[in-house]
C-alpha cells in the first residue's frame, strides 16, 4: 500500500497552508512537526496554549517555515469563531491547502445505559458538530486552492461498533459520514476528503483507553506518520472518500 511506504522530503509541503486541530500533544503534535519537516506553513488549532507555544518552539527550533497559533476550546467555540478563523487565514495567511481533523474526546468508556447525556453531548460537540461548522466555514476557502486535502481521524470502532465505546464509537461513525458526503458532493472539486485511522498508537489517549497496557509495545505517532504525509501531500491527489489504515491488519 502506497501510504504505508510515502516518503516525504522538505518541499513536499512547500507552499501549503495546513491546519491541524489537537495540535499541542499526541499525533496531532508530530502531524504538525512532520507537516512543518516537509515544509508546509503550519497553523496550530488546540485547546492549551502551553503545548501550542511548546510545538511552536520545536518548529522555530528546526529552522521550519514560522507557525500561526490559534488558541481555540472545541468544546466552546461557536460557528462565528470558526468564520473569523476562516477570515484570519485567508487574510494572513493567503488561503488554506489543508485540514487534519485530530482532535477528540475518548469520554467514558461505559455500558450505553450509564453513558451521562451531558458528556455524550460534549463528546458530540467536540468530535462532530466543531468539525461541522468548521468545515461550512473553511470550504470556500479550501476550493479557492488548486489541491486541497481534509483528513479526518477515525478508528475501528468507527467502521463497526463495539460493547462499552459509546459515544466515541458513535462520533467516529458520524466523522465516517461527514467524510463520505463531503468526498461524494466535491469529486469535480480541487478538494479531496479522506479518513485515516491510526490504529493503536502510544498517546494519552490510548493510555486511557487501555490502562494496563504497556506503552512500549505501541507504534509511537512518529511511525504512523508516512500515511498523514501521504494524504496531505500531492501523491494523494486522485484518492477521495477513503479510510485509510496506517497499521492495517
Ligand atoms: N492513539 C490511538 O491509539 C488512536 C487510535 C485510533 C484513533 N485515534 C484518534 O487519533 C486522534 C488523536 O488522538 P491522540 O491519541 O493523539 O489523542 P490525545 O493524545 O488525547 O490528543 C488529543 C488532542 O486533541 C486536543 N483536544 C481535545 N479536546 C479539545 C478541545 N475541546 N479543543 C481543542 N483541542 C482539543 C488535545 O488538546 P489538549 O492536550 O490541550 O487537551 C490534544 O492535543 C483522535 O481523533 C483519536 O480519536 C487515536
């Protein structure tokens, strides 16, 4: 599989604008990092300035080309944040190239019944309503590129469904979806849409999930990283509308 093998040099981001959401930690961090290495004009999306700043010194630190930061809370964001975001970019930055949606919410792993309404509606709201009104807002900037490429971030439990992984697995099925209609309404645009799953890889949240697991025999974020470059970068011009697998079975 082409993805799996993708090598990336410095220019093969040259002259692309890309955000990442969850920027700040996990594979959303070295999305970033590696994007930035194969020299894309990075804009950091993420929840603690902190980790944002800290991913921004990383870039600098390698002679990178300069990131934007845009400090933004998911969970709190309304649509018109997301329209000044797209307004910002496009004044400053002078369009957008690409998105990798990475940020989400695990929640509580539970039996359906005991999932709480209020974090099944935080969970929703970060991991599909924020892409939502992200992506209204950021498509006529997208088609205004001549290949723009959006990565959303599924999981297994996104493609079949499984005993106590409620809402995520529920979100993930709706990223599936948002993904799906996207790729079908903008085949004849500059505008590709695709998923990518991770597949069990040494983060936090993963951590999370399976607490008794040991790190170590993970896949680190930087391994995985061929399949984000591939679905950014222009070798991935043709494929639209697929879930790729880093790590397929
Ligand atoms: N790791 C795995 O094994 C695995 C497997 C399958 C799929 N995935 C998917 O891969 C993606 C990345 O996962 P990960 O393992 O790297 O997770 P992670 O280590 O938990 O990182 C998640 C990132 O999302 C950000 N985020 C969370 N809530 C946010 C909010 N309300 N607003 C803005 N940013 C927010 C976090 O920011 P803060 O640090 O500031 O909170 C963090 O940077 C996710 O979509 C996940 O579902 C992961």
């Amino acid at each position: 599989m082409l993805h799996l093998e993708f090598s990336a040099n410095a220019d093969t981001l040259k002259n692309k604008v890309i955000l990442v959401t969850g920027a700040g930690d996990g594979i959303g961090k070295q999305a970033a990092l590696s994007y930035a290495q194969a020299g894309a004009n990075v804009v950091l999306l993420g929840k603690t300035v902190s980790k944002l700043e800290q991913v921004y010194d990383e870039i600098m630190a390698q002679g990178l080309v300069e990131p934007s930061i845009i400090p933004l809370d998911l969970m709190g964001a309304t649509p018109q944040h997301y329209k000044d975001m797209a307004s910002t970019i496009k004044s400053q930055l002078g369009g957008l190239d690409g998105v990798l949606f990475n940020a989400s919410l695990l929640g509580n792993l539970c039996p359906f019944e005991q999932i709480k309404a209020s974090e099944y509606e935080e969970v929703m709201q970060v991991n599909v309503n924020s892409k939502f009104h992200i992506m209204q807002a950021l498509l006529p900037v997208l088609k205004e590129s001549n290949a723009a490429s959006v990565i959303f971030t599924t999981s297994s439990v996104g493609r079949n469904g499984r005993a106590f992984w409620g809402t995520y697995s529920i979100s993930k099925f709706a990223t599936e979806g948002m993904m799906q209609i996207l790729a079908d309404e903008n085949k004849k645009s500059s505008v590709r849409f695709n998923c990518i799953n991770p597949g069990a890889t040494r983060t936090n949240m993963r951590a999370k999930a399976y607490p008794a697991e040991k790190p170590e025999s993970l896949k680190t974020p930087l391994d995985i990283m061929p399949s984000y470059l591939y679905l950014m970068a222009d070798a991935s011009k043709s494929v639209n509308g697929q879930s790729l697998d880093c790590q397929p079975k």
